[in-house]
C-alpha cells in the first residue's frame, strides 16, 4: 500500500470509530432518560389528578 493508501484506510477507521462512539453515546442517553421521563410524565399525571379530584 502506499503512503495515501494508508492514509485513507486511517481516515476512514478513525471515522468509523467516531461514529460508533457517538452511536454508543446516544443509546447510553437513551437508556436513561427513556424511563426517567416515563416516570417524571406519570408522576405529572398523577399530582394533575390529584390536584384535579381533591
């Protein structure tokens, strides 16, 4: 291979790698704020409620 070559393949590893970690990022997010929102969403709900019926 020639020094481009291996300049290119570096580039597109680096990149590919970036994407993973982003990715990786994005469902660690995910994950936590799914069920943190669910839960903040249903105690919302259920103080409306409350506050609505006594």
């Amino acid at each position: 291979m020639t020094d481009q070559e291996v300049r290119l393949a570096d580039e597109k590893l680096r990149a590919e790698v970036a994407k993973l970690i982003a990715e990786t990022r994005h469902i660690s997010v995910n994950t936590f704020l799914a069920p943190f929102l669910a839960a903040a969403g249903l105690m919302g709900a259920t103080a409306a409620l409350v506050k609505l019926f006594f």
